[in-house]
C-alpha cells in the first residue's frame, strides 16, 4: 500500500500553522492535535452574520475578517438615508461610530481602521449630493477640508488606501467619465475613464485600479484598468451588470465581481473571477440581489445588505454572504 512519504516525498510534518504549506499537502496541526490538507476551493458562497438593520445603496471596504459597511437607505423613514456604520469581524457585525450625515451610495474606500467616505446622497434633503470627505480611525468618523469638485453619488466606485485612493465615475446629476486621485488631504484630477459611467464595481490601488459594470448609459459589462495615469479597457464581464458588488480590497489582477441588475428592475446572483486578463463564471450567490456593499478580496470576499428580492422599497436585506476561493485549510477526519 502506497504512503504519503512515498507520494509526497516527505513524511508528514508537524507544524503551529500552514506557513510554507502547498495544495495538496497533508499536516499535522501541533496546536491542536490534527491533520490538515491543503485544499483547492474553486469558489463557494456561505451565509454570514446578519446586520442589525437591513439596508441597499451601503458601501463597504475592508477584509472579509474586518470590514464596514456604510450608510445606505433603509426600510423605514423618513429619513430612509441612515448614518451608521456597521463593523464586520468575520462572525457578526456591530455598530461603529456614525458618519456625519445620513447618506446612501457614497463612495468608500480603504480598510476598516483607516477608511474614507466620500460623496453620496440624501433621499430626503437637502442636500440631496454632498461633496465632503469623512476618514475612520475603526471608532469614529472625522470631516476633512478635502472637498470633491462636485457633489455626487450613484455609487462613486472607491478603491485603494485613505492616502492613495481613487474616486472613479458616479453621477452629480448626469454620469461621470472623470477619476480623482486621493492623497489623503486633497482630491486632484486623474486620467477619465473611457464612458461615463455610474453604480459600478471596482478593486485595485491607486496605480493598478480596475473599474467594471455599471451604466453608460446603459448596463454594461466594459472593463477598464488604471495604471495611475491612464484607464486600459480590458476584456468585459460576462454578465453586464450595475449596481455590482465586489471586493473592494482585492487586486488588478486578482478581482471578484458578484450580484448587481443584468436588467432593469432585475436582480443578479452571478459571481465572475478576474485573473488580470478576462473573467471566468464561478458559483452563484444563493440569494440574487443587487444595490448591495462589498469588501474583501477574490479570496476571501463579502456581500451584505441590498435588495434581497424585488427592487421596490420595503425588500432591502440584512443578509450577509462571505465567498472563499482558492487554496484553504481543512481539517482530516482520522475516525
């Protein structure tokens, strides 16, 4: 009978964690006294912590383990704006501190101690745009002087670090073709997307951004990469989609796309892969919706909140999805 010194090449090692481990690779947890195997997971959606209060138009940033979802238009009002900020660690969410004004569909970008609101709207006014930008230290929300150029929402797509972000499309009373470059203080003018273009996905840094979906003027599938100056249209979304969730912390070249309307009222489950060349179909949702917020990367990425069923006011969801793809830890049953 073959052995796994024989396969392998090596006897199983002990080890306190998978640090230097492989896909494929049997071993022995010392920390708790079992065996492990590197596994491939080729992308699987599970239910996560329910939000306190259900909600759509909420963005989010940070990991999987530590994200936040922000402001969002909720069931009961009015106001149906709200200003809380949930903080997610992996297992359930809990209230933060609160941005300075109730706000739906603004812009957010960063990780869940260090992050930046900015933009988004107000359904019962005025204002109905703001143009102010808030930064997050993980309890509380503070208003800088950095100002965008307009006020804006729609789902501005955020992406990168609160001191090297990007504000990318949006509407301020028609769709935005333009990029704006944070620095943590300031917003200055970037290279201009291809469309204008509004409710869109995004993931990446401010010098490798990608930027998918969304309306220009209609639904789209157009993809675009950033390399901090000028925006590359790449391969499309096989699902054109807006109102698009994605994870907001992953890479250029390794970004997840989930949900969003590939119609007009419509909702989406699909989840597509990008490897930094096209996108590749990986497995559905279990509940389509669109409008929703993401963090995370492709992973380890999350969905939370937006429309769980029809979209008219009154079915916005508190359900939370956390998505797993590639190499994982497993725990072996030796009974």
């Amino acid at each position: 009978m073959s052995e796994y010194r024989g396969i392998y090449g090596a006897a199983v090692k002990g080890q306190s964690s998978s640090t230097g481990t492989i896909e494929g690779q049997i071993w022995y947890d010392n920390s708790i006294a079992a065996f492990k195997i590197q596994a491939f997971n080729s992308g699987t959606w599970s239910t996560g912590g329910t939000m306190p209060s259900a909600r759509k138009a909420n963005k989010g940033c940070g990991l999987q383990t530590a994200a936040i979802t922000v402001g969002g238009n909720t069931p009961s009002g009015p106001p149906y704006s709200t200003n809380t900020t949930f903080e997610y660690d992996g297992t359930s969410w809990t209230s933060g501190g609160n941005v300075a004004a109730v706000v739906e569909n603004p812009g957010v970008l960063g990780i869940e101690t260090a992050a930046v609101c900015f933009g988004g709207g107000n359904s019962a006014g005025p204002p109905p745009l703001y143009n102010t930008t808030q930064h997050y230290d993980g309890s509380s929300w503070t208003t800088v002087p950095a100002t965008l150029p307009s006020a804006r929402k729609a789902m501005t797509t955020g992406m990168g670090i609160q001191t090297a972000g990007l504000s990318v499309g949006g509407n301020d009373g028609s769709n935005l073709q333009e990029t704006l470059e944070y620095n943590g203080s300031a917003w200055t003018s970037g290279g201009n997307l291809s469309a204008a273009t509004q409710t869109a996905g995004g993931s990446g840094l401010l010098n490798a951004a990608l930027n998918f979906g969304g309306q220009n003027p209609s639904i789209t599938g157009v993809t675009e990469e950033y390399d901090g100056t000028s925006w590359t249209a790449s391969n499309s979304l096989n699902t054109a989609r807006d109102q698009i969730g994605s994870g907001t912390n992953a890479t250029q070249s390794a970004s997840v796309a989930f949900a969003g309307g590939p119609s007009i009222p419509g909702l989406g489950n699909e989840t597509e892969l990008y490897d930094g060349t096209s996108w590749s179909n990986s497995t559905n949702m279990s509940t389509a919706r669109k409008a929703l917020g993401g963090a995370g990367t492709q992973a380890a990425a999350l969905a939370f909140g937006g429309y769980g069923s029809t979209p008219l006011p009154g079915n916005e969801s508190d359900a939370t999805e956390e998505f797993l793809y590639g190499v994982e830890t497993k725990t072996l049953s030796t009974t």
